[in-house]
C-alpha cells in the first residue's frame, strides 16, 4: 500500500477521468485510506494475537501490546511475572524471592563415646587455702560427718595439688570431647572455694553421668611412689547407697588402671594396693554419695621428688589426661 501524496497510476478498466482535476482524486483517495486504517490496524492486531499464540506449549497466550500503545506505568511494565507493582518497587535488584530454604539438621556427635556423658571432678580448689573456715565445715556422707572439702597437698617446691588437678581436668575434657562425649566438670577454678564433696557427688548424679572420675594427687612421704585407683565399697547408711555402683565403678577403674599406665610409663602405687593399683575405700563422700559409677584416681605422690617430677611436666599431665580418656573410652565405647 503506497502512502505517498503522488496520484495513484490509472489502472485497466478504470472509469477516473484523467482530465479531472487531480485534488478531486486525491480527496477520493483520501477517504480511501481513512476507510482502510482501522481494518488494516485490526489485522495486525489478530495477525500479531496468533502469530504469539502459537508456543511450543501448544497453548494460546495474548500478544503483547508495543510498549507505545502499553497501559502499564514504567515500573509495571518491569515488574517480573507474578509480582504486583508494589512487590516489584520494595524487592531490591537480584534479591531472590523464593522462601529461604530450611537450616540443614546439624550433624550427629561422632566417636566412641558420642552420646554419653561424663563428668570429670578436679580434686580440692586452689582458693581453699584462703577459706579454711568455710570448707571445714562439716557435711553427711552417709557413714559418718566429713570437712566439705581440705586444701589437698602441694609439692616441696610448693605447686597445688589443685593446680595439677585442675590442668589435667581440662586436658582430660579435651581428650574426651573429641571422642564425641558431652564432659562436665564440677568446676573450673572459677568459684573461691569448693565444691563441697556433697556437691560435687550431686553434679555427676544430676548430670545422669555414664561414669564420673574425681582426679587427685597424693601427699604422702618421700620412697612412696606410683598411681592408684579407689573404688566405692558398698555402703548403705544415710544418704549413701552404692549398691549400684561397685560393680561399674570397678570396671571402670580396672580400664583406667591398666590405660594410665600404659600410656605414663607410670607404674601402680608401691605402698598400698599389693600392686593392683585399686584401692576399696568407705570413708570418701564423693564416692559414698555417687549414683553414677565413680572412682578417684591418685596419679602419683607430689612429696616423692621423682613423682613430683613427672607431676610438675606439662608433657607427662598431657599423657596422664590421655591415659585416663583411653579407659574411659574402654569402658563406655568398648
């Protein structure tokens, strides 16, 4: 179709007069085009409708109108599919509009003691020795009245069996965290005396511990040397009742026993024990008072220069906490 405002050329047959003026002519054409625009608009229009509506999903979809003839705002018209003006205006450019996906489950305690709970008593308290009046009072363990707790003992050159307990505690933990158990210490220096050893027994019972271990150091004369384990008798009187406990307790501390001094070098007290290097006693609170299976365990003599030694080594404290681990892993893990 021409859109010039040249005269159309005279085709065959036609009547037009060509000696007519040609603006009379051109008014004719003139109508001609009016009469034809909108017919020719509509069928672009249903041409461009099914030109679209033909997609590969076989389904009949709208043409688009020409951003010219749109009756969106310019925000509408780049807002995505779905959304609504105002949800495209507040959604910030690349900001995902999906739910955000749920947090992954964390995953599941691994080693030998995964799921298990042990609780680790560092013997005495370095404040002790400034609250003498508050740990001497008196407390029931069932088979008689006890101090709350004592100083505990020291080296010749003065180091705390508190300080030794504490270290070997904490390195004990670590060893025992990382075979996936859930450690609990009944303090951590972080109180000025104490626990009483009544509260120290009621810790591991509310923590419903799989075994409890209460790590110590002797004090006793020089030529005494070596470790040794000590073991709840069975008692009922009072509050105690160990019933339960002797026989786990034992096994317990036969794993301890023959771990700690594979892994120290150490060997079994030489002054009590006949060389087992297990002890019975009834006159300990800590134990009497126990529900869980509980032992002590005197990992040497801090008064024997050569014991003192090996107390006193941050290497030899590292080999003690592991030795302790390895039988509480033989014990709980198998």
């Amino acid at each position: 179709m021409r859109n010039d405002n040249s005269p159309p050329p005279p085709e065959s047959g036609s009547t037009i007069d060509p000696h007519r003026p040609w603006f009379t002519r051109r008014s004719t054409l003139v109508v001609g085009v009016a009469a034809l625009a909108p017919a020719a608009l509509a069928g672009w229009v249903l041409t461009q409708a099914f030109a679209a509506g033909s997609g590969s999903d076989g389904q009949s979809h709208p043409a688009p109108l020409p951003a010219s003839h749109s009756t969106l705002s310019p925000g509408q018209r780049d807002a995505k599919p779905g959304s609504t003006a105002s949800e495209s205006a507040t959604t910030s450019p690349g900001a995902s509009t999906s739910s955000p996906a749920a947090a992954p489950a964390p995953a599941p305690a691994k080693g030998a003691l995964a799921g298990r709970t042990v609780v680790v008593d560092p013997g005495h308290n370095a404040g002790n020795f400034e609250h003498t009046e508050e740990i001497d009072q008196q407390v029931d363990i069932g088979t008689n009245r006890k101090e709350c707790d004592t100083t505990g003992t020291t080296t010749n050159a003065g180091y705390k069996e508190a300080d030794f307990t504490l270290d070997v505690s904490l390195r004990l933990r670590t060893a025992l965290e990382a075979q996936g158990a859930k450690v609990v210490l009944t303090h951590q220096a972080d109180r000025p005396w104490g626990p009483c050893i009544t509260e120290r027994a009621r810790i591991g019972n509310e923590a419903k511990a799989d075994a409890v271990v209460s790590v110590h150091a002797d004090g006793v004369s020089a030529g005494n040397r070596g470790f040794h384990i000590i073991l709840p008798a069975k008692v009922k009187s009072g509050a105690a009742d160990t019933a339960k406990i002797v026989e786990p307790s034992r096994q317990l501390g036969e794993r301890i026993a023959g771990n700690f001094a594979r892994t120290t070098g150490s060997a079994p007290a030489n002054y009590l024990g006949s060389g087992t290097g297990l002890v019975v006693r009834d006159d300990l609170g800590g134990l009497n008072l126990s529900t869980q299976p509980k032992v002590f365990i005197e990992c040497g003599n801090m008064r024997d220069a050569k014991d003192a030694a090996q107390l006193t080594s941050p290497e030899w404290r590292q080999k003690a906490a592991q030795g302790i681990a390895d039988g509480i892993v033989g014990f709980l893990g198998g």
